[in-house]
C-alpha cells in the first residue's frame, strides 16, 4: 500500500497555462526553468469554514539568477488583497518579462 503512495502522482495546480506550486504560505507561479518567475507570500488569512482564506499577500517578480542575493532578485513588488488579485497581477507581470527578455 505504500508503494502505491509512492507511485501515485500528484496534478499540478495550473493558472493559465503555467503551473502554481504551494510551499508552507508561500506559492511559486510559473516554470522554474524560465528566467522569471512569480512568488506570492500570505501575510494574512482568515478563516472559511475548515480552511483558510489568503485575505493580504505579497506578490514579487523574481528572476531565477542564482547568483544574486535573495532581495537583489525582486524585479516588481506590490500587496494585494487576496490570492487572485495576486494571481492576476503576477501573470501580467510574468508575461510581459518573459516577452521583452
């Protein structure tokens, strides 16, 4: 029965056609192989019935050039009220880096 856990593979959550991945508060959108990507931070939540609902986060622009420190790396920041706000934004975002880079 572990085995088939094991085997078992998970779909990738997708938002217009790139994948979003979900670490603790912290949600990567995009594919990590490109030179941009978006990350989204909850900073705030409230609760919904038995889960809970991102309220205020924090939306950034990254590239992906690992040799930069960790604040060097964030092209465009803003705040935003909820999770699709931050979605709606990171996608423009994305797509306008990865179109003129």
């Amino acid at each position: 029965m572990a085995t088939a856990k094991k085997e078992q593979k998970l779909e990738e959550l997708m938002y217009k056609g790139k994948p979003v991945v979900r670490r603790g508060n912290t949600m990567y959108y995009g594919f990590i192989d490109d030179k941009y990507i978006v990350k989204i931070v909850e900073e705030e939540t409230k609760p919904h019935g038995d889960t809970e609902i991102a309220t205020k986060v924090t939306v950034q622009l990254t590239t992906n050039n690992s040799k930069l420190k960790s604040a060097e790396r964030i092209i465009r920041q803003s705040k935003k009220e909820g999770l699709f706000d931050a979605l709606d934004v990171g996608y423009v975002w994305l797509e306008d880096a990865l179109e003129y880079e």
